[in-house]
C-alpha cells in the first residue's frame, strides 16, 4: 500500500502505511497519524483518501493551511515523491502500490434524455485566518505562570483574606482581554480587592463613584477653552478624564443614568474614546472592572443586556467563611499596614495577552463551549426541557467566544498550553450567569439563572466520538 514518510520535524524517519479507508493528519486523539508536538497542526488538519485508482489529499478546514511541494491546496491528487507540509512537519508521499479503484458503479436503465443544466460554481467557503505560531519565549512565559500565579495570589493575601476564586476569575478577564463586573453586598472589599490587584500587576489605576448626577464627560474628559502660551490665541485644548488608565474601577455603575452608562461602551469595545470630533486611544492595556450592589434596587438604572453583555464575566463576591472572617477582624482592628510587592508589569500582561490567543484549543473543546451555549436558548434542539420551561433569552454568540478565551485563560495561569472541557466548565458560571434571563415562572418557584447553568452542566454531554465521525468516514 502507499505510505507516507516523516521527513522532517522531531518525528523523522516515522513511517505510516495508508489505510484503504484512508487516513486523517492533525493532534488529536481520534486521527490515524497524531502530531500532538506541533503546535501548528490543526486538530483535524488533512485527509489522505483513495479517489479514481490514486490518492488524493484534502485539508480540512485547517488554520495553517495544507502544502504540496510548496503549493497551498484544499484538494490535490497525490504523486510518487510528492512532498506534503502539515504545520511545521513534512512528509514525502509513496505509492508503492495503487490503491485499489473504486468499485464501479451499475449502469442505469436507459431514460429519456434530459437538459443538461449548470450548476453555478459554489461559492468559496470561509477560512478563518493562520493563527500566530506560539514561540518558545511564549512557552517558556506560560510555563513559569503557575509560579507568578502563586506570587500574585500570596501578595494579594496579604490585603485581601480568601476569595480566591473571585481573584482567579479577575486575572481570567484581565488576560483574556476582557472587562469584569463585580456583584456583591456593601463591605466585600470589592474596590480594595481591585485596587490591590492593580498595585501588584503594577497598572495605573482609577476610581469612579457613579451617581445620579454624574455626566458622561466625567468619565471620558472634555475640551476646555484655553490660552496658546506661545501664540497667546484661544483653543480648544482636551483634558482626558479618568478613563485614560489601565484598570478603571467603576464603582456602583447601577446608580448612574444610562446616558452616562453608555460612556463606557466605546472604551470597552473599542479601547478609544470620542470627544467632539476628536478619537483618541486608550493606553494598554485597559479593562473595566465595575461593582454592582444587588439590594436597595430603588432608584438606581439597571444595565441593559447589551451592555451586559459587554462585560466577560460576572463574579459573585460572597461573604467570607467563618474563619477568613476572624482574620479580616485581626488584620483590620490593628494600625499595621502592609503594602503588597510587585509581581508582574505592564508589558508582561500585555504578551500574556498575545499568549492567551496563541494557545491551541481543539475541535472537542470548541464544540463543548458551542453546545453549553446553545443549551441555555429556548426553542433550540439542543436546550433541555427545564430550559424552555424557564428561560425566556439565551446566551448569544459572544458567550462562546468568551468560554472559550476563559478557558484558555485559565490554562496559562495554570502554566498549561493544554485547553480541556474541565477549563469550560469552570468559566460557564461567570460567563452564562448575566446571560440567561428567567420567566416569571421561573421567578415565583426560585430558579435563578445560577441553579439552571449548574443543572446544564450536569446535563449537556461532552463531544463524543460519533460527533466526529463525519470525519473519518
């Protein structure tokens, strides 16, 4: 039979015997010839296959794209000596043997002749864009991440006793470029929390108290009339508000105007903000982290759903065990002050950044954070029968988005390139709990949108290998 040949790559000399069925190329578990090393291979990257007494090979959609002999292909017939590139490894095609032609099929029946009718060529189908290759200074930062996690964690003790888990997901969102509200009771130490965060990251830092009267130039800046010292003419010089910094805490965003809500919306999305006729960018990075107070409701302006939606995650910040509060009285009633230590600095979260969209995720993964996501949508095939009964809105599109940059997020600041569904699953919480919105029905038994993604959660199957058998038929 006809084989391939590792030519170069760490797995020279390897040699695979094509199967009559053929064979699937790519780093996952489920392909005949696995490359789980190079990191530019595609979970499910080509096809090698027997077609009209040869064999042809057919990229799949791959990231990187499929060569032969230096030409990219999507479907090319394969000849003795033909030199295959899949990521970083090549292999060299042989045909010793031909492979065995396809069965002939029965001559049909005659029939009347019929017009012969054209079909217009198909259109192109989308291809997302080569993803950047990690280097080996990216695997070296995430592999001493764990390590840096740790420092960060134990500098942030120092101020803040517990939650933990709120700071995980705070970091999450931060290298995952995404913005964060914080929901919690007076007292929390939700702005001291933020604040200490931005002390140890080493990032400037701002504080917003929004209330009723506030005005949405008291965020962004505004042009004031001034005099030219060297001209002595009048102009119009801007003055950038508190917007322009790293880390902004928006404290009690709920109790401002929508108006003034809304302020936030451009640098959030787009990292800019506009003044007049005038657009000028926000220094990075820039997050947005706001505190919400989830009782005395009367009179504040709850966020509307697309601006919900803005922000990654929602964290509950709970009360603190009994214990973590017997420490909070010890460390407060006393005149010490600690100052925590630097960890990590503006450009290393910056090429955190850049890492955490270089991380491979694969096929499983991706399908696992689709599938959560289209659960949680009444009137979906796929949503479970407590969800139509108690949800009027789902989870949008970006909600997967945002699962999965969660998910790879939480595997660098574990030192991990390697993405899981345990990763998903984890982030499903912060990320669908500001997402799904309960009925009245809903409402009156007690179901919050917490108890139903717990419920999905136990509920929604990872991928299995029938869902990928499409593939290998």
């Amino acid at each position: 039979m006809a084989s391939i040949t590792i030519i170069s790559g760490p797995r020279t000399g390897e040699s695979h015997v094509l199967k009559p069925r053929g064979c699937v190329i790519g780093r996952s578990d489920l392909c005949d010839v696995r490359l789980p090393d190079d990191l530019a291979v595609s979970s499910h990257h080509a096809r090698i296959e027997p077609a009209d007494g040869g064999w042809i090979i057919r990229d799949l959609d791959s990231a990187n794209g499929t060569e032969v002999n230096g030409v990219a292909v999507r479907e090319q017939p394969l000849k003795d000596g033909d030199v295959i590139a899949v990521g970083e490894t090549q292999f060299r095609f042989s045909a010793d043997v031909a492979a065995p032609p396809r069965a002939p099929a029965e001559a049909p029946a005659a029939a009347p002749a019929r017009p012969v009718v054209v079909e217009p060529p198909a259109a192109p189908r989308w291809r997302p864009p080569p993803a950047a290759p990690a280097t080996e200074e990216d695997v070296r930062l995430v592999a001493d991440m764990s390590r840096r996690t740790a420092a960060i964690r134990a500098e942030v003790a120092k101020v803040i006793v517990g939650q933990q888990a709120v700071l995980d997901q705070i970091l999450m969102a931060m290298i995952a470029r995404g913005h964060a509200l914080l929901v919690g009771l007076p007292g929390m130490a939700k702005t001291l929390m933020i604040r200490t965060i931005a002390e140890v990251l080493d990032l400037k830092f701002k504080r917003i108290q929004f209330t009723p009267d506030l005005m949405p130039t008291d965020i962004t800046g505004t042009d004031v009339l001034d005099t030219n010292r060297e001209t002595g003419e009048k102009e119009f010089r801007f003055v950038p508000g508190p917007v322009f910094c790293h880390i902004l805490l928006a404290d009690e965003i709920n109790r401002t105007p929508p108006k003034t809500q809304a302020a936030l919306l451009e640098a959030m999305q787009e990292h800019r903000v506009t003044v007049g006729n005038r657009t000028y960018p926000l220094e990075e990075p820039f997050f947005v982290l706001a505190t919400q107070n989830p009782i005395e409701q009367e009179g504040t302006y709850p966020l509307p759903e697309a601006q919900l939606d803005r922000f990654m995650f929602n964290i509950w910040v709970d009360y603190p065990a009994e214990e973590e509060e017997e420490q909070i009285v010890r460390a407060t009633t006393v005149a010490a002050a600690v100052q925590p230590a630097k960890v990590l600095g503006r450009e290393e979260v910056l090429k955190l950044q850049e890492v955490v969209r270089k991380v491979p995720v694969s096929d499983h993964v991706v399908k696992f954070a689709v599938r959560l996501v289209r659960a949680t949508r009444p009137g979906s095939e796929r949503a479970p029968d407590f969800i139509q009964q108690y949800v009027t809105v789902g989870a949008g599109p970006r909600a997967c988005q945002y699962l999965v940059l969660a998910a790879k997020a939480r595997a660098v600041l574990d030192g991990r390139i390697h993405v899981s569904c345990r990763d998903v699953r984890v982030a499903a919480l912060p990320v669908l709990r500001h997402r799904i919105f309960t009925n009245f029905t809903a409402d009156s038994e007690g179901i919050t949108p917490m108890k139903l993604i717990e419920r999905l959660l136990e509920t929604v199957p990872e991928p299995s290998e029938k869902d990928y058998a499409a593939v290998h038929a």
